[in-house]
C-alpha cells in the first residue's frame, strides 16, 4: 500500500514539473503559415450563344442564307484550328476564355421590322444570347435595335447600315456608313480625275426617295461642298420606278461630268437604258448600293462596260488581301459555290465580336460593350478593304471601314478603287455608246 502512495506521488509531482515548463513564458513561438493563394477559377466551358437575325425565309431568302453561311464559316475558323494569318485561326476558341467556344442561334426576319424585333427578343430571352448580329435591311436592324438597346444586349453590324448609332450604347457598326460611303464615292472620282489630269466638277445625283436614298444623297451633298464639287442636278424619284426617262431628260439638260446614282439593280438597269436612249454621255458613271449585285454585268451586257459599282467585297481583291483565296476556298468547301459579298459582310461580325468577348474574358454584355469600345483590329482580320476596326465612341462607326469600287469590263466586275488594291486598271472616259 505504501509503494502505491509513492508511486502515485512521483506521478502528481512528475506532472506539476511538466505543468509548470509549459507556462505562457515557454511557449514556442510559432509563425503562421501563409495562406494558400485563393485558386483562380477556371473561366465557363461554354459554348457561348450569340444570336443572329436575317430574312432566312420570303422574298430575300436568297440573300439571308448568304448572310447565315458567312457567320456559319466565322464560328467554325473562331471554333477550329487552321494554319492561316486570320484572328484566332490557330488555336480553338477563345483564348482569353480557356479556349471556349461560341454557338449562333438563328433568327428568321422574314424581311419584316415586327418580326425581326420579336426574334430579337427570343434569342435575348428565351435562348439567353450574349450578343447579336445581323440584320440585314436597315428597317429591321432599327427594330431589332431597339430590343438589345432595352435589354442592354451588344449588338454588331456588319452587313447594315443604319442611318446612325449615335445615341445608343449598344449598337455598334462594322460596315462602312453613309458618310463614309458618300466620301468614298468623291474620293474615287477625285483620283481618277488626279491620275488622268483633268477636271470632274460637276456632278448629277440621282437617288430613290426612300430613307436610305434620301440618308446618303444628304451626305453626297456635304462631302461634295466641302470637296469643291457642284451638284447640277439633284433629282429623285420613286421607289421602284417603271422607267427613268423623265430623270435623265433633267441630267442632259446639264451635262455633267459624273452621274452618281443610288439605287438598286432593277434602277441600274432601267438607269443604263434611258442614258443610252437619249445618248447622255456623262465621264463616269458611279452606282452606289444595288449596283454590285451578281447578274447585273451580264444582264447589262456591253452597255455596262465601264461603271463603276460600289461594293465592299471582291475575289478580285486577292493581290491586295491573299488570304482571300484560302477562306473562298473553306467557304466553296462547305457550300459549294464561292463566297458572294452578302456572306463576306456577314463574315466580319462574328471575329469582331469574338475579339471583344475574348478581350473582356467576360460574357456580361456591359465588359463586352466596354471591349468593343476599345476595339483596334488590323486589316489583316478582314476580307474586305477595311484598314481595320476602331470604333468612333459617339456614334459606334467603324473610323476604319472603307469600300471598293468595282469596273464592269467586258461583262465582268474588276477592282479598280481603292487604286492601290486594284487588281485592273479602271476604264476611262465613258466610252460612248455607239462604239459599245
């Protein structure tokens, strides 16, 4: 009993001995460990949707499947990886996202504004689209407008143009503008008058008075005051006219040296009749919007030789832009048919969007909205003439969009404007009629 008392006892006071080492004052002083980095989370797998609205059905079908397949090619060059100099080419997806992708969801304007507004609306609400594209006709893009301005959804043009962006936050434009394509026009008249060493002052307007006939001939006007240019005659008529003999009757009565049309291609070719009816013999001969269309040097046939046509595509631009020949021929691959002007303004949209989503590494629409502003895409990131893409911050045009101009020669379009893109060297004066 008395062992297990002091065995007892030198166990408490073995105890006390340890309890009193440990006091505060022995205590180890211990450095915390560093706190792990918070992880960066992975940025979303997506795919990202983004919407498009063209008329895919009714009397321009035609023209919205064009549309629809130069955005189908875009996402598939953005989505893939090719061996080619085109933005974002050589790798899958978006970089700036962990190499997500984007998916379009199509919408069917029927070439109708109504109609067009209300497929807006579904692909913002209901397929919860990023951003859109497309159009098409400018009365549906104001339509379609004025959903993604109400439902602060980006919206990217670039085969429409609408009067003006100005004023809204979202809407931004690819594609050159009226003003653009109004100084174009001039500017094209201008070097031809440069580089034969003569004068071309005075100029003969002719218009559809329709509100983007009535949008461009306003800046004809201006650009052509502030040029020194003389407007002598300054005529419009009625949308889809049945003949343009009155018209002309006017333009002879001044004889001027360049006639500028806009119009479209039914216009053009009731235009080139009535000019060859009274023999009005004008330098140049400048058409601006319908006058690029596919069938029209044929149906002109050997009258049509030497007008100049307003585009903002050509195959013709190969020598100038060569990697012109590796996308027709992705686009004749998946089509069968080579890329037409109305898939290659579709075309454009896409890249610029991408590029904005990729620079904000955000889908929210305000960072991507934010990211288009300060946009600055080189030449080389489009197939038409574009210096590039830089975006004006009031009104959302394209400071760096430009168009071409087309010759018809010997039944077929040549690039002959901008001069230092041309592929042939455009035909001057107007040849008169009778040695055609």
């Amino acid at each position: 009993m008395r062992n297990r008392c002091a065995v007892v006892l030198a166990l408490v006071l073995a105890a006390a001995v340890i309890l009193t080492g440990c006091g505060p004052s022995a205590l180890p002083t211990l450095t915390p460990a560093a706190r792990p980095a918070t992880p960066t989370l992975p940025p979303p797998a997506g795919p990202f949707k983004i919407g498009a609205i063209y008329p895919l059905t009714g009397n321009l079908a035609s023209r919205g499947a064009d549309c629809k397949a130069g955005v189908e090619l875009a996402l598939e060059i953005i989505n893939g990886k090719y061996e080619m100099g085109f933005p974002f080419a050589k790798e899958e997806g978006l970089p700036g996202l962990g190499g997500a992708k984007l998916e379009c969801v199509f919408g069917d304007s029927r070439g109708d504004p109504t109609q067009g507004a209300s497929e807006a609306e579904r692909l913002i609400t209901q397929e919860k689209v990023v951003a859109l594209v497309g159009g098409y006709q400018r009365a549906v893009v104001k339509a379609v407008s004025a959903t993604t301005e109400l439902h602060s959804i980006p919206y990217v043009l670039s085969d429409a143009a609408p009067l003006t962006a100005a004023g809204l936050k979202y809407l931004f434009r690819v594609s050159p503008g009226d003003g653009i394509q109004a100084k174009n026009a001039l500017d094209c008249v201008r070097d031809v008058a440069a580089n034969e060493k003569v004068e071309l002052k005075t100029i003969a307007l002719l218009w559809e008075n329709t509100e983007e006939g009535s949008s461009i001939a306003g800046q004809v006007r201006k650009t052509a005051k502030d040029d020194g240019l003389e407007v002598v005659a300054d005529i419009s008529y009625t949308s889809q006219a049945a003949d343009l003999m009155a018209e002309v009757t006017k333009v002879k009565a001044v004889s001027p040296d360049v006639i500028l049309h806009l119009g479209r291609v039914s216009d053009a070719i009731l235009l080139v009749k009535a000019l060859k009816a009274m023999d009005v013999l004008p330098k140049m001969l400048v058409g601006m919007a319908g006058y690029a269309e596919p069938d029209l040097p044929e149906t002109l046939g050997p009258d049509g030789n030497g007008v100049f046509c307003q585009a903002v595509y050509s195959a013709d631009l190969l020598k100038a832009k060569p990697l012109i020949e590796t996308i027709n021929a992705l686009f004749k691959d998946k089509y069968g048919r080579d890329m037409s002007v109305d898939a290659a303004c579709s075309f454009a949209a896409p890249f610029v969007l991408a590029d904005a989503i990729n620079r904000a590494r955000s889908t929210d629409p305000d960072a991507i909205q934010k990211a288009l502003l300060s946009a600055d895409m080189p030449a080389t990131a489009f197939v038409s003439p574009y210096a590039g893409c830089r975006f004006d911050p009031d009104a959302h045009d394209n400071v760096l969009a430009r168009g071409l101009y087309l010759q018809i020669q010997d039944q077929k379009y040549r690039a002959v404007w901008p001069l230092e893109m041309a592929a042939a060297p455009y035909i001057y004066p107007f040849t008169p009629w009778k040695q055609r």
